[in-house]
C-alpha cells in the first residue's frame, strides 16, 4: 500500500510541481428524472469553510464522481474557471474554454439542467467572469447514464448551487462573504435560507469586479508551397487591459403543498459587463527582411451579456422510498454584445487613418420540459423513465463598418449578416439498474429525434438537418471487497455543432484573421468506454480508470491563406480521432494535519486529418497533472498550495504547447461565524499558452500572457442559529459506502 501511494505521488509532483486545490466531495446529483436536494451531510459553522461531518474525500455513483468546493479556498474568491481548474479530468484554457480528458466537446449543465449562459455564444466569457462561490458541488459524468443527454462528446460537468434550505434543526441561516484584491479588484457575495412550515425559500446574491489583461505576440510566415522559402513575414503585437463586472442573483421557493406534492418555482439572473483598451502593432517584411507594411490599431472593446431564466417544477411522490414523478419546465434568455472601435495608423505605406466598428450580437432562447418517473423495482432495482424536450432559438448579427471618420463608417456587406438557428429536440430515455449479488448493472437506452433549421437571413438560403438517433449506455459495478470495486462503462455520444458554427458568412476578427462556419458541418458521434478500479484505504482513495474514445467525424478549425497574410478559420469535419489514455486519482492524509490531493492524465491522441488541405495524420502523448497539500496545524487555521500543469497537444494542423498555474490560500478562524480568508491566484503571474499552426503555405506562432496574477483578502460571516459543535474541526478521512 505504501508503495503504491509513493509512486503515485512521485509520478505526479514530476507532472505539476502542485495541483488541483484541495476537494472535498458529497453525494452526486440524481438524473434528471430526480431533484437536487439539500446534503444535509456537509456541517459547516463558517460559511462552508469548516468540515464537520462531511462525508469522503470523493464520493462516486455507478456513473458519476462528485467533487465539492467547500474546501476550496480558490473557490471563495475566484471565478468559476478557477474553481474546475482544481477538478480531475478539467482543464481550462486562458480564454475560458473547458475540455475533460483533451476534449473541448462538454455539455455543462446547472443542477441536471441545461443553463443558457453556459451553452451559448458567450459560455467562455462566462467561465471566466462568473463568482465560483454560488456552486457546492462539481459532478463529473464521462460516461453519463442514457437519463442525461448525449450531447458532448467528452461528457458531462455539472454544477450544483449550494443547498436550499436551512440544515437541519435551523429555521434561517446565511453568509456574508467579502474579498478585496490588487488593482481594484473585489467581490461580495450573499447567501441566506428562510423555512416555515410547508415553505421554504432561499437565495443568492452576488457582485464580482476583477482586471482582464492579456499581451500576445504573433508571428506569421508565408511559405512556398514548393521550397518551403519564406515569402514574408507578418509581426503582430497586442496589449489590452479592462475591467469586468459581474452580478449574479438566484431565488427559490419551495411549497409542500401536501405530504406527496412539492412545488418549486426559481428564478435566476447573471449580467456580464466586460470592457477595456488596447493597442495592436502590425509589421510585415518581405524574404529579403525589407519592411513593406506598418500600421497600429488603437481601440477599445466591449462585451456585455445577461442571462435571465425560471424555472417551475411539481414532484409527486407516492409510496415507497424513492417512487416519485417529476414534471418541469424552464426557460432561458441569453444575450450579447461584442463591440470593437478602431483607429488605424498607417505609417508604411504612409495612409489616411482608418476608422472602424464592430458589432457582434448573439441571442439564445432556451426552453426545456422534462417528465420524469422513477419507481423502485423488485430485488433493490430501479427504474427511471422520462421525455424531454429542448427547445433553442438562436440569433446572431455581425457587422463591421469602416470610414474616414468615426461619424462617416460604411457598413462593409462582405462581413456583416444576419443568422439565425431553430433546434427542436424530443427524447425519450429509460435506464434499469439492480444489484446481482456482488454485481450492480445499469442499462440505459435514449432515442432522440433532433430537427434544425438554418436561415441565413443576408444571403436568403435556407437549410435543415434532421435525424433521429438511438444512445444506448452500460455502467456495470462490481464490489471485489469492502474497500475495492471496478467499474466498466460504455455510452454513444453526439456532438452537435455549435450554431455559430453553421453560418457560412464571413465574419471579421481582426485584419489578419476572419473566420466563417460550415453549413454542412454534421455532427460528431463517439464511442466512449471506460474501466475503472477504486480502493478506499482507512483515510486514503485511490482511483485509476483507463479509457478509450473513438470520434467519427470530429470536427475542428482549420485555417486558409487567402493570401496577403490574411488566414480564414473554418470548422470542417476531420476523418476520426482516437484518445487512448490513464488517469489517476488518489487523495489522503500525510500526517495528522497535512494532506494531499493529486491527479494525473496520461493519453494518446491520434487525429486522421489528411483528408485536410495541409494536414497529415498525427499522433502524440499528452501528460496532465494536478496536485494540491492542505496542512492545518491548528484547529483555527488552514493553509491550501495547489496548482495545475497542461501538456502539449495536438490539432489538425499544429499543437498547443505546455503551461500551468500555481495558487496559494489561507483560512483563520476568527469564531464559530467570522473567519479570514487570503488567496494569491497565479503566484509566478506567467499564465498563458502557446499555439502553432504548420502548413505548406504558412507558418503561424502565438504566444499568450494573461496578467494573471491576483491577491484577495476577505471575511465571511455566518448568520442565524448554528448548532452546538460537537468536536473540535479536523479534516474528516472517513469513507462513505461504497456506489454512491
């Protein structure tokens, strides 16, 4: 036992010096067909700061694994990037896109549902700027049950919002959490619980301001298709800074309006106002080294988006534990605005000055119903059944003007339009689960009828795609003893292309880059198979799962020379792509009051991708890690070291080299409802990426810095009644049954 645990730790400190902040995890959310409710497991007294009573390190289910962020100290003051970053199989990029085990492909969901802010246009940006503090839990689902969708091809991540009623025995409670950071920056939250009788209602409450800085350098050579000699070279320099402010607001209200029939009703809310300056430098020289061009661009941008959504929902149990029946409806309204005013400086050749503005718009109407059954079956089986409908209406209008001056811009129609997206689709799932002595099996079949319909208002072509698909999924478990299972799984996946991705109008990013979709774009199907074997060792849990997806027609960008220095970014659907890999988890105590948490993903990625202008098929091995050491060497403080490292992968026609983050946290307990918190997110400030694309006609280098580097302090005050505490708070090693 004790070599194994050595050379897991020695493998991963050799893949990230630190890791993922420390995860304390309780039970996973039900299916769809199931409501979230409250864990009244996880005992805090500060604010989800101090853990009691919670249950282990990681608690899993036949097909999901469930992270908390209670005791995440980056969590209480960062964005919710920074809180997946600490999640085994996550990764997020600088700009805020998510991918599980190398695969951007992943469907987020909120509380088993789908959320508009989080699945259109703008889920990026909303990675980025949203507070981490208002989710307890992150599930994540590789291989979900046929009761989830099979959108997304790398699974599932869903975050679940913090309880909604008072623990046991309290009739109101709530928090008060403030942080103030380096230039300028600061967040508040607030969190409270009301119960009465046969009502209950809850809410939350926050406000975020934080600084977005980012300088790049890029370098693009032209390239003779046939020598290789390079024909010119184009220097691009960027260097922006602005400010972004959030403000997020939940409410729910909860109604036994018998002891069989439950009413909820929600709404929610996210604003997102993000803006700044920046200065672009442009230079490009000729084979000889002869400068032929230099102009800046001196501008300011803007995104601004919100999200406003409800929720109502009727649960009807009948007897017997766990028999119930679901129905729920929900709507989403999601918008935003990205905007670019420009002025360009020419110096070689010697010009006018150019003015120019960007307007790009995307509009996201959400609406989802669920019916929902589950009925507890004869020799510990259970059943669950449901339909689904979702519903998107999805609306973009790009524009780009330019002129003389800024009160003279003329629309320019070659990237400017209007594009519009209709995708109904009708589900029906059902899954079966039951133990065989030792053995527990869950079968699971989804048949789903999708229907898209694709007006490209400018141009006035019309288009649509529909098919019907059947997902079948197999998790099966079985218990070797007390402290070891295995697990192996399978599940169909689709991956639908983005809306975005289907208009084929060109729409304009920057001079040197314009991108357009692909009307013919079809989906991506994987087959997804896991095996997995898991060991829970007095205070310690191990995890190892080795895994294999195989993609037909993956899709991913693919960049054109139009000549000039100007690369046109297109999605184009690639022959197949194969990850085959290992991922490792293990977490426990070192002594008494230290303890560590580690993760590490090794695979390898095959892509076919000749059938590609300038591409051949490629492979290689992609090495992840995260890690993470919590001491707390007195009952009142609690000191968190943790950090990331990102290997290099590959893409159809370049690779994206290797980086990392290291954090820092710090807890005291002032009293049984104050405590201190501060955290320094990025402490070496050197956050970034690097990313190459290789062609016969061009070579293209970007490097990426992210003023990163930020320290918060803060407070957070528990108010209402709190119960007597029983012991003093000490990490809590204990191992919850096994399954879930």
């Amino acid at each position: 036992m004790t070599s194994f645990r050595s050379c897991l730790l020695v493998g991963v400190a050799f893949a990230a010096t630190a890791g993922s902040a420390f995860a304390q995890t309780a039970a996973p959310l039900p299916p769809p067909a199931q409501q979230a409710k409250p864990d009244a497991r996880e005992s805090t007294t500060v604010g989800d700061v101090e853990i009691k009573a919670a249950p282990g390190e990681v608690r899993t289910s036949i097909d999901s694994t469930s992270y908390s962020l209670a005791n995440d100290l980056q969590a209480k003051s960062g964005s919710l990037a920074d809180a997946l970053r600490n999640v085994p199989s996550v990764d997020v990029d600088p700009q805020g896109n998510v991918s599980l085990r190398g695969d951007s492909n992943v469907t987020i969901l909120v509380d088993g549902r789908p959320s508009g802010m989080l699945s259109g246009d703008g889920r990026a940006q909303a990675i980025l700027s949203l507070p981490a503090d208002q989710y307890s839990r992150i599930e994540v689902m590789t291989n979900p049950s046929a009761a989830y969708s099979p959108e997304g091809s790398a699974g599932v991540i869903n975050l679940i919002t913090k309880p909604t009623a008072p623990k046991q025995g309290h009739t109101a409670t709530g928090s008060l959490r403030a942080n103030i950071g380096d230039n300028e920056r600061w967040n508040l939250g607030l969190s409270g619980n009301y119960q009465k009788d046969k009502l209950t209602l809850s809410g939350d409450l926050g406000i975020r301001h934080d600084l977005g800085e980012q300088t790049s350098d890029r370098i693009r050579e032209r390239l003779d298709p046939l020598t290789g000699a390079v024909l010119s070279t184009t220097r691009q320099s960027q260097d922006v800074e602005g400010p972004s402010d959030v403000l997020f607001a939940r409410f729910t209200a909860d109604y036994r309006l018998t002891d069989k029939l439950t009413l909820t009703g929600e709404l929610r809310g996210n604003l997102i106002d993000n803006g700044g300056e920046g200065l672009e430098a442009y230079e490009t020289t000729n084979a000889a080294g002869v400068v032929t061009s230099r102009f800046t661009r001196d501008g300011d941008f803007g995104f601004s988006g919100d999200n406003i959504g409800a929720t109502a929902r009727a649960v009807r149990r009948f007897e017997g534990a766990g028999h119930e029946w679901t129905n729920e409806l929900r709507v989403d309204r999601n918008k935003g605005h990205v905007s670019f005013g420009s002025e360009y400086d020419f110096d070689l050749p010697a010009a006018p000055a150019l003015f120019e503005h960007s307007d790009n718009r995307f509009m996201l109407n959400l609406l989802g119903f669920t019916s929902g059954y589950v009925r507890p079956m004869p020799d510990d089986g259970k059943l669950r059944a449901g339909y689904e409908l979702e519903y998107r209406d999805v609306g973009f209008d790009n524009g780009t003007s330019r002129g003389p001056a800024r009160n003279a811009l003329v629309a320019d129609p070659f990237v400017t339009n209007r594009f519009n997206v209709n995708q109904a689709v009708h589900a029906l799932y059902a899954t079966y689960e039951r133990p065989f002595g030792k053995v527990s099996a869950q079968f699971g079949l989804r048949l789903e009828y999708a229907d898209i319909q694709l007006n490209q208002v400018t141009t006035g072509i019309e288009a649509d795609q529909s098919y019907f698909r059947a997902y079948p999924t197999l998790n099966v478990q079985y218990q070797i003893t007390d402290a070891q299972l295995v697990k192996a799984s399978y599940s169909r996946r689709i991956q639908r292309p983005p809306p975005f991705l289907l208009n084929p109008f060109v729409s304009y990013q920057d001079p040197l880059n314009l991108r357009a979709g692909n009307a013919d774009l079809k989906p991506q199907e994987t087959d997804a198979y896991e095996v997995l074997w898991q060991m829970r060792a007095g205070q310690t849990f191990y995890q190892a799962t080795v895994y294999f997806r195989d993609t037909d027609k993956a899709f991913t960008e693919v960049q054109s020379d139009l000549g000039g220095g100007v690369l046109l970014t297109r999605p184009e659907n690639l022959g197949s792509r194969r990850d085959l890999g290992v991922e490792l988890v293990a977490n426990g105590p070192l002594t008494k009051t230290l303890k560590y948490n580690a993760s590490v993903n090794l695979y390898r990625q095959e892509i076919d991708a000749a059938g590609l202008p300038g591409a051949e098929d490629r492979s290689g091995t992609v090495y992840t890690g995260r890690a993470s050491l919590s001491w707390q060497p007195t009952p009142e403080d609690f000191l968190q070291l943790s950090g990331f490292y990102q290997g290099e992968s590959l893409t159809a026609l370049g690779k994206r080299e290797a980086g990392g983050m290291l954090n820092l946290g710090y807890r005291r307990k002032l009293n049984d409802k104050l405590a201190f918190q501060l955290t320094a997110r990025d402490l070496l400030d050197n956050f970034g990426d690097v990313s190459t694309i290789d062609s016969p006609s061009f070579h293209d280098r970007t490097e990426r810095t992210f003023g990163g580097r930020a320290v918060f302090i803060g407070l957070t005050w528990t108010f209402g009644a709190t119960p007597k505490r029983e012991r003093e708070p000490t990490f809590d090693f204990s191992a919850p049954p096994t399954g879930g």
